[in-house]
C-alpha cells in the first residue's frame, strides 16, 4: 500500500499536472494558429448618430442571453464550475502536499467550507446526470463518452469526500481519489473537458456576434484573412 | 431529381475535404459539450415545439459529425439523407448561440459544400423549397 | 426575396468570350429559391456556354461553384482559395453578390449572369411577382397591406387618380387592379376607412442614393 501510494503522490502527480499544464499550453497554441486577427472595420460615425456608450449589458441584451433564457441552469452550472476548479486549488489537504513537496502554499478554505463545496460539487453532478437523462433534448445528443466524462470529473471528489469522511478503507479510498484526480488532469487537455480553456478563448477572443470581448479573432486555417 | 447525378459518390474527394478542413470543423466538433444550450437560440427549433431534430448541435453532429466518423465513406443515400438536416432545418441565419462559442453555421454551410460538391443539393423546383 | 431572371445566352457569351479560365459561381441564397442562380442553373448556364460557343470554334473552360450566400464574407473561403485560378468570374447572385464578389477580387473581372428585378414573393413554382421597392418609408399600416409604389401604375400616395375603370382596373393597363380601388375595398373590409382620407405628404424618395444602416440594437459595439 505505501508503495503505491508513494508512486500516485510522487512521481505519476507531477507526470499528471505536467501533462495537465502542457496539454492547456497545447491546445491554447493551437487556438492561436487557427485563428488570425482580422482587422476591424467601423462604420461610419454618422451610422451610428448619438449613442452614449453603456457600460454593461442592455436589459435586452440580458434577458436574451443565456442567463434570461436558461436562468436556473446558468446559475447551477456557473456555481458548480467555479467550486469545481476553485476546491482543488484551496483545499487544506492539497495545499499541505504542495507545502511538502515545494516549500510553499496557498490560502486554504476552512474544513467546513470544503465539505459544503464538495457536496455542491458533487450535487451539481448528479444534476447533470440526470439533466442527461431526463431532457429530451440532450439525450438525444448524449452518447457513453458523455457520461464516461461525467464520471471522470465526479471520481476525485466522490473519493476525495470518502476519504475525508473516512467512509470504507481509508487508504484505497486515498489511492483511488489520487489516481482519479491524475486521470481527470490527463482527461482535461484531450477531451471535451477542455471547454474549460476554450470557454474563455472563445468567447473573449472570437468575433461573432454573442463574443463577450472585443473578439478580434477569426477563423482563418487557411490564412486567408481579408 | 433530373439534373442530379447518379453516379456513384467520390469518397477519395469528399474524404480530403474533410481532412483539409479537420483543424476547424472535426477538432472543434469535438469541443461540444452536448449541453443543448444552443437550441433555444435557434428560431425553428421553437417554431417546431422543442424538436431536437432542429437543435443545432444536433444538426451539425448528425451530418458532419457523422461524416467525419465515417471519413467520408458513404453513399448518395446518406448524403442525400442528411439534406434535411442541413438545408431544411437550417436557415443560415447564424442566430444560435453557443456558450463555448462554437461557430455551428460555419459547419452547417461546410457540409452544405460536401453536398454540392456531389451534386446534392434541394430542387428548389421539386418541392424543396428551402432556403 | 430578391428575384432575378438570366440575362439573354448572347449578352453573358460576350462578356466571357475572351478569357482563358472561367469561374461560374452561384448563390444558395435568392437566386437559388427563385430558380435563377443556384446549382442547376449555374450547370445549365455552363453547358448553354459551352456550346454556344463550340460553334464558334471556341472553348470555354468554365467551372462550376456554389456559395451558400454571396452577400456575407463569412461564406467566402472556400471561393478565397480558388479565385486566383480563374482570369474572369461569372455571378449568379443577384446585383448585391455580384458587386460583393467584385469588391473582394477587384483584380478579377466578375460579370452578372442575372438581371436582379426586384423584390416578390412566389406565386407558385418559378412565378415571382414584385411587392416592394425598398423605398424605406413604408406606407402598408395604412393602405391595408397594399403598396402604392408597387401596385399603383402612377405611384399615388393619395387615392385614385379619377383614372379607374367601371371594373375596377387601371385606366393604364387593364390587366392590373387599380390599386386604390383594392387599397379601398380592403380598408373597408377592416372598418379602417379613416385611412384613406389621410393625406400623405410628397414623398422624399431617399431610395435613390446608397443607403446603409446599423441596427439599433448592434450600434454599442462599434462605439470604441
């Protein structure tokens, strides 16, 4: 057991987040080579009369976004994500590894706290699951990858959970949350999972008419930007 | 469908273009997260009561989805087959909105250029009124 | 719908007779619904060309293309990759593709095949008939959904002209309704008779000159 052990927090941790770290970069460089700037051409001043720049969203422009069409679900999935990436970061428990292993650490969040946003965590992906399930519509798009995918994310902090709680043998319960937390890094860059780079690339990046930044990008593989 | 060619379709051909175009269409097909998101930005999936044949992810997963499993090995059938998906259910008018940002008529129109280039396309003059 | 019809064999054969490589490309937008200048018409026009031009000894090497839509460079990469092949293109878009073709290849001669006549509905398959001049100042709320620039033979904004004969038709054409006298039956119809006692004033015809617009809804994304 403790070689095992030794071998999922040692070396096989840091080949994950190696892998994690490099597949981002990866695939961020591949977003850049198949995109180009396309130079931005205003229309006149005269089309566009007196108009006073706003500094947020119109109403309009709320109500039909994503937010005004889907508003429980945009509110679930935007809490479920940002306790997603934010509890592996400020964890108690993997902040002490990374003072052991590298010397220093981050700001932690209290016990109580981590339990509450491994529960939502875990919560958000039984809704999911079952979103999957029961909406017609997305099952009609679903296949085995999506939910093979979903158990990938749920695997660390189900035994992550476990392991704390001390449900079952406390010891595989560690190995398996290790070794499923190094399987969803490695996941990450190669599947769908890389939404999560993408999302802020795209949308912020991109020129088409739902991009949240100025979006001065295009694609352009073939380099034939005009 | 007088005008239309029968001859059997050119794999080799369509096959290239498909991996010609695999960085921007199969890799970014493959960033879809299947959240259906996209459908109700999409004017005919609500005009037809919630239908996910009008879904937009729907449609560019069923045809080029389904091109790009099969590499472009397929028959007149198929492509004929999927010209509902890609000509009737869809205007081009580039109003779905996808939360990762994926440019779906881009796809729609790429396989739309699979189509023509073997001579499937809506008669316009046979009752195929779409646009 | 914009709704355009071939330009005569002879007047397209001239303006492609001298070049070496031709590009044919068609629309899968209007000219496609109104059965002008999508994918069977562009095939048909090749061939027609050919020909044509076989009897005078000449030969034509013209291919064939398809955009979904020529009015939005969006559509245009795949025609990007090809158009330095070509020393001349044919559009069979309507006036509005061709010109957008013209101005992103100005090096490339581009010629329309189509006359884009005006903006219609379908009657039925392959007959179009005018609705709208795209005057920009559109009177319809009024006049029960009947156009005095389209229908009316003398474009009056005011009521008939005196002109109107016994059955109702146009003293200018006896073919046509005169447009008043079915502006009025509709109105009456409706109960919205008061309609018809309003007086228009001289119309401005700012339909004349190049007129471009932005959405109100768009115009915050273009203040920097």
């Amino acid at each position: 057991m403790n070689e095992i052990y030794g071998l999922v927090r040692g070396p096989l941790a840091l080949a994950a987040i190696v892998v994690f770290v490099a597949g981002l970069i990866f695939q961020a460089r591949r977003f850049f080579s198949l995109t180009s700037e396309k130079p931005i051409v205003l229309p006149p001043a005269s089309l566009l009369g007196k108009i006073e720049p706003r500094s947020g969203p119109s109403l309009d422009a709320i109500n039909n976004s994503m937010l005004g069409v889907h508003p429980f679900l945009t509110v679930i999935t935007t809490i479920f994500h940002v306790c997603l990436i934010m509890l592996p970061i400020f964890l108690l428990a993997h902040n002490v590894l990374l003072y052991e292993s590298f010397g220093f650490s981050l700001f932690v969040f209290p016990e109580l706290v981590a339990n509450i946003i491994t529960v939502i965590v875990i919560l958000g992906g039984v809704f999911f699951f079952l979103r999957r399930i029961f909406v017609y519509r997305v099952r009609a798009i679903t296949t085995l990858y999506d939910y093979i995918i979903l158990l990938i994310v749920a695997a660390p902090f189900l035994t992550g959970y476990m392991a704390t709680r001390q449900w079952f043998d406390y010891d595989t319960m560690l190995i398996l949350h290790i070794l499923s937390g190094e399987v969803m890094l490695v996941a990450i860059p190669f599947t769908k999972l890389k939404h999560g780079l993408l999302f802020f690339l795209y949308r912020y990046l991109m020129r088409y008419e739902h991009s949240l930044g100025s979006g001065t990008r295009v694609w352009s593989y073939s380099k034939s930007v005009k | 469908m007088a005008d239309q060619e029968k001859k059997p379709v050119d794999t080799a051909a369509i096959a290239g273009m498909l991996k010609k175009k695999e960085p921007e269409m199969k890799r970014i097909l493959n960033y879809c997260v299947h959240c259906s998101i996209c459908a109700e930005s999409c004017f005919l999936y609500m005009a037809h009561n919630g239908d996910p044949q009008y879904m937009p992810s729907f449609k560019v997963i069923n045809s080029l989805g389904k091109l790009y499993k099969k590499k472009g090995n397929v028959d007149r059938e198929f492509l004929e087959g999927i010209k509902g998906l890609v000509w009737g259910n869809c205007a081009l008018c580039h109003r779905c909105y996808c939360p990762i940002g994926i440019d779906i008529p881009r796809m729609i129109d790429f396989t739309r250029s699979i189509c023509r280039s073997e001579g499937v396309y809506p008669e316009q003059d046979g009752g195929e009124s779409w646009l | 719908m914009i709704i355009a019809e071939r330009k005569p064999l002879e007047e397209i054969k001239d303006m492609v007779k001298g070049y070496k490589k031709v590009l044919n490309v068609g629309c899968g937008g209007c000219t496609s619904i109104c059965l002008a200048g999508g994918q069977k018409e562009v095939n048909t026009l090749n061939a027609d060309l050919k020909k044509d031009l076989s009897s005078e000894n000449i030969v034509l090497d013209i291919d064939a293309f398809v955009i979904e839509r020529q009015c939005n460079y969006d559509f245009f990469e795949a025609l990007d990759e090809m158009i330095a092949n070509y020393d001349a293109v044919i559009s069979m878009a309507c006036g509005v593709g061709v010109q957008f073709v013209a101005e992103r290849y100005p090096e490339t001669p581009v010629f329309p095949a189509l006359n884009t006549v005006f903006c219609g509905a379908d009657r039925d398959i392959g007959w179009f008939e005018e609705s709208c001049r795209t005057c920009g100042e559109c009177v319809l709320a009024e006049t029960a959904g009947i156009c005095p620039v389209t229908r009316c033979a003398k474009g009056l904004f005011n009521g008939p002209c005196g002109g109107t004969r016994l059955d109702g038709t146009c003293e200018v054409d006896k073919d046509t309704p005169c447009a008043w006298y079915e502006i009025h039956k509709r109105l009456q119809a409706q109960g919205r008779l008061e309609n018809i006692i309003k007086i228009k004033p001289p119309r401005q015809w700012e339909n004349q000159t190049r007129r471009s617009l932005v959405q109100e809804d768009y115009k915050q994304r273009y203040i920097s």
